[in-house]
C-alpha cells in the first residue's frame, strides 16, 4: 500500500532560515527518484537546488514560485510504492533520510533466528553466535533497531545523516563519500565542517612532498629593528591606513602671483616670510570655510568631533627620520608669526630637541613635498586627524593666462581627507579655495 510522505525545507547551513522558491523542478504527478532536485530556491547567500530523500509519485506542492518559506515548512508530498519506516535517530531533529544515497532504505523487517528454542524458552548460546547465512544476511540488511547488528563495514549502512543539501553538494563536487565520514553533530549528524575536515586532510595528503622538503636558509640582507621614531612612525602610518577610509583629490594651480607676492613682501622691511608660511595661512583660511576637515572620529562615541582650534603640523625630515612638528593655534597667527615658529620647529626636529608637546596634539597637517622635487602625492593621513594638503614643487610650466598661451610657475595641489567626516563635495570645495588662493592672493584679504 502505498504512504505519502512529506518533505519539509531542510536546513540550508550558515545560520539561514529562511528560503525563496524560484523554480519548481518537479510537477504534481511527476514520478522522483531519490536525491533527485525538485525545487531552486534562494537563500540570502545562494542559489540552491534542494534534492528530496524520498522515491515516488509527487501528490502536492506547497507554495508558488516566489513564496519565502521557513525552514521546516512542508514543500511537496511523495508517495511511495510501499509502506516504509523511516528511520530517525532519536533526538537528531528533522535528518532527511536519503541525502548521499543511491537506493532507497530498507524496509525494517524482524527475523526470526534459526535456532531451536529450549523448553525455557530461550536460545542456545553456543549455536545463537553463529546464526545462518541467510539470517546474517538479512540481519546486515535491517534497520538499526534490529536484535543481531551487523558486523562492522567500512562503509555505513543505510542513510546518511545528513541536513543541508549544502553538504551534500559540497561532497558531490568534490567526489567525497558521505558514507565513509562520522558526523560530529547530534547523533552523527554529518556537518559542513565535517566536509571541509576531510577535504582539507585529502589536499594536504595530496600536496604532501615524498621526501622531506631541505630547509632554506634565511635570506641575507641587512636587518634594522624597527624602534625609536621608525617604529613610532610605522605604528602610526600603519594604524592610519587600518582605521580610515581615506580619498584623495588634487588640482594644479599657477602659484605665479602667489611668488610674486612673496617677493613683495620679503622686499618690504621686516622678517622674511617663508612660502610655507603663506600656505599655512591658505590653510587656516579654508579650514575657517570648511571646518568638517579641522576635525576627528571617536570611534567609540561613534561621533566625529569638530575642534575650534587648528593646530597645525607640517612634514619634517630629519636624519633620525620623518617628524611632524606641530604649529599650535597657527589660526591665530599671521605670516610673520608662522615663518619664525616654523623656523623653531625645523631647528629643534634637525637638532633631535623636540619635546612632546611639540610632536603631539595636531589637528591637520600641511606636507610640502615639493622641497623633494616631486610634483604629486597620495600622503597618509597623521591619524587620528581628518585630513593633509600637500604641495608639490613649483616648476615653470605652459599655461593658460588671460586667453594666452604662457609660461608660468605652477604647482600641484592634493587634499587627502578621511570619507567618514565629509563627502568630495566638501574635500573639493576646500581644495578648490586653496588654489583660488595661490592664484589670486588677494583673495584672502575678504577674510583678514
């Protein structure tokens, strides 16, 4: 006679629990065969073809195509040819019997054993250990409740205790017999680990070398301990680029009245004042404009601080390595008051006499790497600020002046800007005031 069986949506691995039907593969009246595919459905990580563990007549579908359904709702009914057991082991959950087989299981039968019984009742011990060949057969065949069990096989009997169709995929691509595993999961429930235990002890038995491998010897070359200000950079440097997610944007701009008007001013009476004070004052002016880039993310708070003082720091080589001097309140100082605290700085970072005051509290940093005869540079930024200008060198160059083709003296300018306190919006309104500055000087007497 024959029972109808429902088949449930299986669990699909990785923590998923939930499926959408996208194909049906199988329709009502169709006939399948075990671990035959009957439905596509798709996961919030993949596409997948569900196979059923069950051989027959399909006699109903639960859901059209497009319906999401939770793992354990009911997917089709199969009816099978004969009335059939299927057997779980207890407390294993919902194990769909059948996945990894090619015959269907056998159906549970009891044998009776070939041996006399005595008056009470009881068999024979001596003659109950070696029971008839047609009864030992029988016995390999039955289901695992079975009085007599059978002898140990190098492959596991009947089912493979086996969930996710994943798994079974897994195993398939990779030729792997379910069979030959033991499951770690509830009662030898076979998982993805499992698999993935077996295949790596294959590759590596595969890749293993026949003889031992020489060992190398290291590399020659000349080591240099990173400690001191190398190793402090290279914390930072390598902090700055695990934390933000920084962008760059660059313009050229023709520096030509920018020199002319420093050659002004150093004509004039008084100190001279240094080109890297005057793109320091450019600095302080558009971070006046656009303040988001004078700041700093709290990455615990979650919040982006906006500080109402610029400390700025500038780029400094020195014999013992980069240093990073810092310009404290440079917003409040003119040209005359940059040039000589510049001055000090460089003196103290050539002389080694810096004092940590003098390297810490920056808020943004200006990088004239021009002085090295680069034109361009994608700098990291000096964590935790949010943003650096660089300058690259001032060359003569052809250019567009006043509808004319001319030679005048232009710079490249780059901002790079952490994307978590502003857009490019921002980062280019910024740069391009800095450029409109080192063209037309003049623009900066609006906001002196």
């Amino acid at each position: 006679m024959a029972q109808v069986l429902e088949f449930k949506l299986p669990d699909l691995g990785e923590g998923l629990t939930e499926a959408v039907i996208v194909t049906w593969l199988v329709q009502v009246g169709e006939v399948v065969a075990i671990d035959q595919p009957v439905v596509e459905v798709e996961t919030a990580k993949a596409m997948v073809e569900v196979p059923c563990p069950y051989g027959g007549v399909v006699t109903a579908r639960f859901g059209e195509e497009g319906t999401e359904l939770p793992v354990g709702a009911p997917l089709l009914t199969v009816a099978v040819g004969e009335a059939t057991t299927v057997p779980e082991p207890e407390g294993s959950g919902n194990v769909l019997v059948g996945y990894g087989t090619g015959t269907p299981p056998a159906r549970r039968r009891r044998v009776r054993n070939a041996v006399p019984e005595r008056a009470n009742g009881t068999a024979d011990r001596d003659t109950a250990r070696e029971p008839a060949p047609h009864a030992a057969l029988t016995e390999a065949a039955a289901a695992p409740h079975a009085q007599m069990p059978a002898p140990p096989a190098p492959l596991t009997e009947g089912p493979v205790p086996v969930i996710s169709p994943l798994v079974r995929r897994l195993a398939r691509d990779n030729d792997l017999d379910l069979r030959r595993l033991s499951g770690s999961g509830p009662d030898g429930l076979i998982l993805r680990a499992d698999v993935e235990d077996a295949l790596r002890v294959s590759a590596a038995r595969a890749a293993a070398p026949k003889t031992p491998p020489t060992p190398l010897s290291a590399p020659s070359g000349i080591r240099t301990p990173l400690k001191g200000i190398r190793g402090a950079v290279a914390d930072k440097l390598s902090r700055s680029r695990r934390e933000i997610p920084d962008a760059t944007c660059w313009v050229d701009a023709d520096a030509t009245e920018l020199m002319r008007a420093r050659t002004a001013m150093n004509a004039a009476a008084g100190p001279r004042i240094s080109l890297l004070a005057l793109l320091a004052r450019i600095c302080t002016a558009a971070l006046a404009r656009h303040p988001e880039l004078n700041s700093y993310v709290d990455v615990e708070a979650r919040e982006i601080v906006q500080l109402d003082h610029v400390h700025l720091g500038f780029a400094a080589q020195t014999d013992r390595g980069l240093v990073v001097p810092v310009v404290r309140d440079a917003h409040a100082r003119d040209a005359e008051s940059l040039t000589a605290e510049f001055a000090r700085l460089t003196e103290s970072a050539h002389a080694g006499t810096l004092t940590p005051t003098d390297l810490t509290g920056g808020t943004f940093t200006l990088n004239n790497y021009g002085v090295f005869g680069v034109d361009g540079s994608t700098p990291i930024i000096n964590h935790p600020e949010a943003a650096m200008l660089g300058v690259g060198r001032i060359v003569p160059k052809p250019w567009v002046h006043e509808g004319e083709l001319a030679v005048r003296q232009v710079v490249q300018l780059s901002l790079t800007f952490d994307h978590r306190v502003c857009d490019g919006g921002t980062a280019g309104g910024f740069l391009r005031y800095v450029a409109d500055c080192v063209e037309q000087p003049t623009v900066l007497l609006r906001t002196l």
